[in-house]
C-alpha cells in the first residue's frame, strides 16, 4: 500500500471506473487523496519523459526537469552518459542545482557546501577531516540516481522503479507511430527550446486531450474558423482530418488521433499544414526529404501522419505543429506544462525558424489554438469540483465499435471516438489498484 493510503480512500478505488471505461469518477480530477496515491503508484513506476538530448550535446552540460512534483537534474556525465539524479542533497535535502540548465563542473549545496559530481557522487565537504574520522566513506552518500534512463529518438525518459519493463517495452506499438514524427530523417530531431506555464487544471485533462479528443475542435476553436471563413487552408485541414482521420487506442494506455492519407496523395501526408508549407522553402524542404522519410518508415507509414498523440502518462506529441509536451502536476487542480519546439537537425535556418513561429502562433502559451484549450481544461477541473456536481461520473461512450484495422497497430475508430480516453483510464486504474 503507498505510504499513508487511508484505507476508505483505497477501498474507494476500484469503484472510481466503470469496467468498460465509460463512465469516469469527476474524483480523478480534483480529489487530494487521490492525487497522493497517484505520486507513488502512477509517477512512481511510469517511464516519464524529462527533455532531449539535445539540450546538453556535452559532457557537462545540464538542465532541471520533473518527475511528477519531484525536481530532477538531467545531466551528460564525464564519459557522455545521460544521468537523472534526484535534486534533493543527501544531508539535508537542500536543492544542489537552481539554475535551469547550464554547464556544471559540480553541484553545490549552498546549505553546508557538499559538492557532488556529474555523475552524482560526493566529491566534497568542507572540514571533512575536522569533523569526520580518517575512514568515513562517502561512496553512499552521492546525490540519489534516478535507477531507469532510456531514450528513444532523443527523448530522454526515468523510471524511479527499478525493476519496471524496458522503455522500449513500455512504449511498445506506440514507436510505430512516433515514428512518423520523429524518424523521418537519419539525422534525426532536435529542440530548438521549452516554454513553460502554468494552468489551473489536473494533469489528466490535457493528456486525455491529446489522446484523441477530435471532437471539442469544431465548437473550441470555432472563434478562430470565423476569422479565416473560407480560408481554403482550413477547410483543407478540417476536411482532412474528418475523412482520414482514425483514433487509436494501444496497450499500456498510449494512443492519439492520426490521419492515414490515400496513396496518390503526396502532399497531404507531408509534415505541417498547407498554410506553414506555403511559406517559401518549407514546402520544398519536405518535398525534398520526403523520399528519405519514406525509405525509413516503410510502405504502410508513410501514409501515415500525426495530428496529436499521447505516451502514458503524459507525454504529448503535436505533429503537425512540432512540439511535444509534457503536463507537470502541481497539486490535484494545477498543472505546469512544458512545452519543446522540434525540428529536423539538418533542416535549414530558415524551416527552423519558420516552424518555430508556426508553432507559436497556434500553440504556444499564447498561441490561437492554445488559449481555447487552456480555459476548457480549467473549466472541466473546476466544474469536476462542485459538492453536488462530483456525485455524478463522466460518460466516456462514444466509439464503442473501435475495432482492429488491416494496416494500422491497435484498436482503431473514427475520430469521433472515446475510445482512446477509456484506455488511457484504464491503464491509469490499472496502476491505482497496485499497492
């Protein structure tokens, strides 16, 4: 049982989800007793995404990230390795880093002046052999390591359990579609930056957002089809995403909403949307690289684009926009989401730059899709809340005839689905009802 479970909180658990999924506790969303258990049983045994490897190329190099509320320094060692340890010093519990990202010969605890170093040992404390006998052994004492770091396309992910599966193993069909986004070029991604603010919502709802939530497009973002009526760019990416769009749902509660493109059509599938290709060299930029792509995503793949996409428990994908997120929690009601621009790594300036604005505009923190979503997330925590309201679940019925397809991994439906948003839950029932 996790630590100070009260026993009618647990009791509660199994009754929080329907056995199919559709119909969801409004407690998931705002309950603190909840959110207590799940630091431990869902943040504590997931792979969580930290950032890039991008963002520290060198021996050195170092940034601050999260593991659910838990800060954590991401650091490449003396011998290159990528590290994750706890930022918490070992004597006091002092924070050994406050900068967000830099370059460290060592970490200092400005509390007591511990030194610790890359690779998380301690290397150092003042009047040592004043205040300790001569055979005092340090060797236990270094800054506590993150036991699991994997990477997949550059994506640096920690597991504080030690004995959970391989990452590869965890994100399981999901690599078939990530690929799509990621692998395009032998060279690889790289992020150009993270942007992070902070929004009055659980962390759930923009995961179960981003897992195929198709749906709220049409009546969210309805203010910004009004200021382009008849844009034939618009009417283009509604039309595709409604004709080729399928939501898919994985094991391990990964899924997203995807467009699978005829396979005459060349221009569809091709990354971004038509208004951002039309920006002189964007269009011809993928064009060019659209062979290489499809080399190494295989006949079947590249038909195959992401629209959003979400990696158990919070990792989300954008792939027509070049970002991935991740929702931090800050308590049952508040969430901090970081959010990575990503581009090709041979791309030229000027693609970087310009799917850099792209992606500004419409989802950074004050992009025109971004602020839509932002004020619905916050208004579906807070209405979860009411003494009355809560008494009453949430219906998750929609596209109950998911099924396989003859291409494409996973369970598959229209995406006027929630089916993906059932699965997602699932997984996350699955972790609560583990002591």
């Amino acid at each position: 049982m996790a630590r100070g479970v009260d026993p009618a909180v647990e009791k509660d658990i199994p009754g929080l989800l329907s056995e199919d999924g559709t119909w969801v506790s409004r407690r998931l969303f705002f309950d603190p007793d909840l959110y207590e258990i799940e630091k431990h049983r869902v943040f504590g045994r997931s792979w969580l995404m930290v950032g890039h490897d991008t963002q520290i190329p060198n021996p050195g190099d170092f940034f601050l990230s999260f593991m659910g509320e838990e800060s954590v320094i991401v650091v490449r060692d003396n011998e290159g390795k990528i590290r994750v340890h706890l930022n918490s010093c070992p004597h006091r519990g002092m924070p050994v880093c406050r900068e967000d990202r830099g370059h460290a010969r060592t970490f200092f605890c400005v509390y007591h002046g511990w030194n610790f170093g890359r690779d998380g040992a301690l290397v150092g404390i003042p009047n040592q052999r004043a205040t300790y006998p001569r055979d005092f052994d340090k060797s236990n004492l270094g800054l506590f390591a993150v036991p699991r770091v994997e990477t997949y396309h550059g994506l640096i992910f920690a597991n504080h359990d030690a004995e959970a599966i391989s990452l590869e193993d965890s994100l399981g069909d999901m690599k078939w579609y990530l690929d799509t986004s990621l692998g395009r070029r032998e060279g690889g991604i790289e992020v150009l930056g993270v942007q992070k603010w902070r929004v009055g919502t659980n962390w759930k709802v923009p995961a179960e957002n981003m897992v195929g939530d198709v749906a709220h497009a049409p009546a969210t973002h309805s203010s910004v089809f009004q200021i382009v009526p008849g844009d034939p760019s618009f009417d283009l990416a509604l039309k595709s995403v409604l004709e080729y769009g399928r939501n898919v749902a994985l094991p391990g509660g990964h899924g997203g909403t995807f467009r699978v493109y005829p396979k005459d059509d060349s221009d569809g599938r091709l990354p971004g949307e038509a208004v951002m290709r039309a920006t002189p060299g964007v269009g011809e930029y993928f064009e060019s690289v659209q062979a290489e792509a499809e080399e190494r995503l295989g006949e079947v793949r590249k038909h195959v684009k992401i629209a959003t996409c979400m990696t158990f428990p919070n990792l989300c994908l954008l792939g027509s926009n070049f970002t991935f997120r991740v929702a931090h929690p800050r308590g049952p009601m508040k969430s901090e989401i970081w959010s990575w621009v990503f581009v090709d790594r041979d791309a030229p300036q000027t693609v970087k730059d310009t799917l850099r604005k792209f992606y500004t505009l419409t989802f950074g923190p004050g992009g025109i899709f971004e602020q839509d979503d932002g004020e619905n997330w916050e208004g579906v925590t807070y209405g979860s809340s009411g003494v009355e309201a809560s008494t009453h679940p949430f219906h998750y019925g929609a596209g109950l005839d998911a099924g396989p397809h003859p291409e494409l991994p996973g369970t598959v439906s229209s995406v006027y689905s929630e089916h993906t948003q059932r699965n997602m839950y699932r997984r996350w029932h699955d972790l609560m009802l583990q002591p």
